[in-house]
C-alpha cells in the first residue's frame, strides 16, 4: 500500500432526485446521467472535512437505472449582494434584496431514485498538523459514516435534493449498463489566479464510472492548454 494515500473508502449514497447539472446548460437545468466526481468529492466532504486531507474519487458505482423527471420551479435571476467593506465599517445602506421581484419559472431534468456507491482515497496536505495522521481520519471517516454522522447535509448537485448517506457493506451490485457519457466535468482546480473547470471523456461500465488519476487527467488537460494558445 502506497503509504502517502489512505486506503480505497467507500459510502452508499441514494435519493429521490439528483440534478448534477451540465454546465452549458445551466439556465435550464439538464443533469449528467450519472453523478459526477466533484459532487461525489463534495459527498465525502460533508461526512469528513478537513484541512489535513483531500479527497480523490476512484470509482463511482451506479445501482439504479438511470431514469430522468422534468419539472418547473421557481429559481432567481441573481444572488444577493454582501455590503461592501466600506459600508460595514463607516456604516451606511446595505444592498436589499427582494427574491419575489426577481424571480423566473425554468425547468429542470433531473435524476430520479438515485443510488450509488463512491468509492475513494484521500491523501495528507501541506496543511496537516503533527496532530494529524492518516490512520486517524480513515477511523473517523468509517466511523461517521457508521453512525450517519456528517458536517453538513449532504446532497445530489442542487441543495434541494438530500442524499441519505449509509455503509456500503449491503449495497448490491451495479446495473448492467454500459453507455458513452459524452465530456463530464471531473474536478475544478482551483489557484491564486481563479479557477478553472476540467472535463474528461467519460464512460460507463457496466455500471461503473472509472475515474483517471488526477495526474492523468491534470496532464492532460494542461497539454490541451499549451496547444490551444
């Protein structure tokens, strides 16, 4: 066992609906048929968050059909403003924001009795303490799933759409479904000079979704950078 990476962890993960939505379709939600690693990265990190470790999806194991709902819902055309730093120290109006006056019907289709099992490593950071050990945090991390403990609620790509998160132990087996899932979204890279979103060929395999390495697919993706300045 590489010892600079935890071992393979694993949670179940199901729900009435999920919406991981595509990114050139975001006025009108449209969901990727299967979720999508940074949303299962985000699942991991409402069990277990902290600074010492990252997470690195694996694989992504499909147990239900994959089945579409369309519907309308109201949503809003923009996000409500902070003051600005000046206002707070010296005092002054703040920003109102009404939701009832900026609101829009758009229509959303999203996945419909989801169900998953993720499975994942993390490794240390340059952020991690002499408190912080990797033994530690797989402990934790089986524990709080164990007990359905978690930072915050996790969910399927919109905050609407709660995911019950269990052991894996029981899970059955994936779905015998092997399809082309077109260019998903693998993670977004973040830096000091913004953040950038990065996508891969995706591919489903008899119900499993193989994630490359973060090297293979960062790689890649900066080779495709070089090539298009």
């Amino acid at each position: 066992m590489d010892k600079s990476r935890s071992p393979t962890l694993s949670l179940r993960a199901f729900g009435p609906l999920a919406c991981f939505t595509r990114p050139e379709l975001k006025v009108e939600r449209m969901s990727y048929q299967v979720m999508t690693p940074s949303a299962a990265r985000g699942l991991l990190e409402a069990v277990l968050w902290k600074p010492a470790i990252q997470w690195r999806i694996e694989r992504i194991k499909v147990l239900a059909p994959i089945k579409f709902t369309a519907f309308r819902r109201n949503e809003v055309n923009t996000k409500a403003s902070p003051p600005r730093l000046a206002t707070i120290r010296e005092g002054g109006v703040a920003p109102i924001f009404f939701a009832d006056e900026d609101r829009a019907q758009r229509n959303t289709v999203a996945l419909r009795n989801v169900d998953y099992v993720v499975e994942a490593h993390f490794t240390m950071t340059a952020r991690a303490g002499e408190a912080d050990n990797m033994a530690k945090f797989v402990e934790m991390f089986r524990r709080r799933v164990e007990k359905g403990q978690h930072f915050h609620q996790p969910y399927f790509g919109c905050r609407e759409f709660i995911a019950n998160v269990i052991p894996a132990d029981s899970a059955p087996d994936p779905v015998d479904d092997s399809r082309d899932l077109g260019i998903m979204l693998w993670d977004i890279e973040f830096g000091p000079k913004g953040n950038r979103p990065i996508f891969w060929p995706a591919r489903l395999d008899h119900g499993v979704l193989n994630i490359p390495p973060a090297e293979e697919v960062l790689a890649t993706a900066a080779g495709q950078k070089e090539a298009s300045a």
